[in-house]
C-alpha cells in the first residue's frame, strides 16, 4: 500500500520499528517517523508536514510549534496528562488532540499504594542502615498501624478511585476531595467525599495522596499552609504532577518537621537537580516519573494511541478528544 499519511512520533528513537502503533497505522498506509527532538526548533522542523504528531509528555507542544503545522489533523498524548499541550491553540487550527484517559490506572494507583505502605513502615529508612551494616531496632518508633488511619484522596478521579478500591483491604479509612465529583460515585467506593473542604481532609487524613492533573487551577496547589494545616504525623504522596506541589515549600515543612515525610513520583523539574534536597532527606522516598509503567500497561498504550490517530485521519472520531468533540 502507498503511504499515504507521515505520522510523527518526536520522542523516539529513531531506528525503534513501533509495532504496537502499526498494527493500526500500516492498515491505512501511514509512514511513522521516530526521532529523539530535543529543542523546540527540532520539534518545528520534525512535525511541520505530519498529518498525525503521537507525543510523550517529554514533547512541549506550544503554541508556536502547533503555528508550524501545516497539514496536522491530530496530536494524540501518549497517557492521560495534556498540559504540554497548548490546546487552545490546536483548537484555533482545528486540530484535534485526543489522549488515553484510563491509561495506567492500575499502575498507578499500585505505586501510590507502594509508598503509603513504605512510608509507615519505614522502608527505606530500614533498608539503607542494614546495606550500611545497622542493625537498630531503635529506628523503629515511631511507626503508624496502617489499619484504622485515614487516607485523604485529593482528586477522585479514576486513578484515586483505584486507589480507593485497594486500600480498603487495609481498612483505612478513606476521605476525598473533588469539587467536581458527584457524592454518589464516591459512595460507591464506601469513600467520605469532601466536595468543598479540601482544609478538612489536610487536618485529617495521615497520608494525603494527590492525584489531580496540572492546570492553572491546581499550579502550587500545595504550598506552605496546606503543610502546616496537614498533621506533623503525616506524609504526602505525589504521584500525579510534580508543579502541583511548591518544592520550596515542601522543603521547608519536610526540614521544619510540619509533616512527617514524602514520596514523590514526580518533581517541578524532570530530572530533578542532583542538589535538590529532597533526593538526600531520609523521610522523603523517590522514584524516576515511572508510577505508570509496566510492560503491558505500556504495548497496550502504544497500541491504542495508533488507533486513536488512525480514526482521526481517516476521517472518523477519537474515543477520547480532549478540546474538539
């Protein structure tokens, strides 16, 4: 067949064959392009003819990269999160950008679960003094039941909602905050949903998950009250977007002892400065940006973003469009 569509994928290595994206996109004869773009300009020239740009959250869309599309008909997210993607200004072109909402959720929601069990039990802290030959059962105090303590989900959206699912075998009990979220889905997961009272849960809850996407609304939505408001017995989970935390302040509330420690999948600033002192805090547990992966969560995704730009060029809707329906 004559290859009748270029579609882009600008953060790929570019001998990588992707054959989870063509089980779709060789059915309508479309050439995939991989290249590992770096700089805006490289992005510009590399996606300036595609008809299709499949994109990683690595990938910056500006404004003035989407200016440069001369023929696109549709930016699909590689996962959940857009906001490297200036949708406004795919809209103005008419270019539709379509994303996999219930990508990773499992996954995800694993990980958080990993970190609450590994905060109260003191993995990490354990872990290092016995590699260092430590053998201190004095470390131990003060350490959390699990059972019986209070989880407060900041977002309810699918991935909170796997996570809710999951802790209950701990019998915790769970809080949620969502102001966007209708109180009859949080009762089907025996959740208290706080509609409006994201205060409350902060003073409650001893571990606070996040699971919110980044937008201007939720941009530093935990700052330096919303630490002192948590209890100095408590630890924040972060596996949704690193700017939806203050790193300064998170800092600050971490050395000041406001809360008793963190686990961040994700910073303000990927990879994060070798100097950051949240990489050399003994109460802070860290991992690269990777809550979402597993080998088949990750063939599955492929596969679905090439169907999603395979409907689109042929004329027919995405299962997900995120700014033209």
């Amino acid at each position: 067949m004559a290859e009748r569509f270029k579609v882009v994928i600008p953060d790929a290595d570019p001998d990588d064959e992707r054959p989870d994206e063509r089980r779709a996109l060789d059915k309508i004869g479309a050439q995939i392009i991989c290249l590992r773009c770096r700089t805006e300009e490289e992005l510009m020239e590399a996606t300036g003819d595609a008809d299709a740009v499949l994109v990683t959250g690595s990938n910056v869309m500006s404004r003035r990269v989407i200016e440069n599309l001369r023929r696109c008909k549709v930016i699909v997210r590689y996962g959940v999160g857009v906001d490297n993607i200036d949708l406004e200004a795919a809209a103005e072109r008419g270019i539709v950008v379509a994303n996999v909402p219930d990508f990773c959720m499992e996954e995800v929601a694993n990980h958080a679960i990993m970190f609450l069990l590994a905060c109260a039990k003191k993995l990490t802290l354990l872990h290092n003094a016995l590699r260092a030959s430590i053998w201190d059962r004095g470390l131990l105090p003060p350490m959390p039941s699990i059972y019986g303590q209070t989880l407060g989900l900041v977002g309810f959206g699918r991935i909170a909602r796997a996570v809710a699912r999951k802790a209950r075998a701990f019998n915790l009990r769970i809080l949620a905050y969502d102001p966007y979220v209708d109180k009859s889905i949080a009762d089907e997961y025996g959740v208290v949903l706080l509609r409006g009272d994201l205060w409350e849960l902060l003073g409650e809850a001893d571990y606070v998950s996040i699971h919110v996407p980044l937008t201007e609304e939720t941009w530093h939505m935990f700052g330096e009250e919303e630490f002192r408001r948590m209890k100095p017995t408590a630890f924040l989970i972060n596996t949704s977007r690193g700017a939806v935390v203050d790193e300064r302040a998170l800092i600050r509330a971490l050395q000041g002892g406001w809360i008793a420690g963190a686990a961040l999948d994700v910073f303000e600033r990927e990879p994060p400065d070798p100097d950051n002192p949240l990489l050399k805090m003994d109460n802070v547990i860290v991992t690269p940006h990777c809550a979402s992966y597993s080998d088949a969560a990750f063939r599955d995704l492929r596969r679905r973003v090439g169907e999603e730009a395979a409907k689109v060029l042929m004329g027919k809707g995405p299962l997900h469009p995120v700014n033209l329906r």
